[in-house]
C-alpha cells in the first residue's frame, strides 16, 4: 500500500511510503536535509512500524518538537491505520 504524508513542522514537506503489512518497503522524502534523509529510508526499510516507532518517534530536531524521523513515525503509524481500515 502507497500512501502520502504532509509533514507537520519539519523542513521536509512529505513523506511518500509504501508498507506491505506492517512491513516498511519504501520511504521517500520530499525536502528536508538530503545526505539524511536518504540515509532514513534505508535504515527503516523491512522494519516493522512499531520498530520504527520504538527507535526514531519522540526525536526532536534542534528546537522543533519533531523531527524528520519521528514524521515518518507517525506517517508510517497513519499509513498502517488507513490500510487496517481499507
């Protein structure tokens, strides 16, 4: 399942993902820091959402309360819940 997050309070502006299951198959960033946020989809790929969210939710960014990765916490979170309920 694709799915398409607007991120809320971050440099990047979305976030594309595709699980299948639980299951991260592909990240994609739009905007935001590139060298990391090329990085992230890399390390979450094949991970379970709740892993994901265990490891980067909550991280926050400099003075933000959020953060790229803890964006992608909560999109992938979404992305689940929307297919659950598909």
């Amino acid at each position: 399942m694709s799915y398409t997050y607007k991120t809320k309070g971050t440099c990047s502006t979305q976030i594309e993902v595709e699980l299948d299951g639980e299951i991260v198959k592909n990240v994609k960033f739009t905007g935001g820091c590139d060298g990391n946020l090329k990085a992230i989809p890399r390390l979450v790929q094949g991970m379970t959402v709740d892993e994901v969210e265990r490891r980067i939710g909550g991280i926050h960014c400099g003075f933000k309360n959020t953060s790229c990765g803890d964006q992608l916490a909560k999109a992938l979170r979404e992305a689940y819940n929307a297919q659950s309920n598909a």
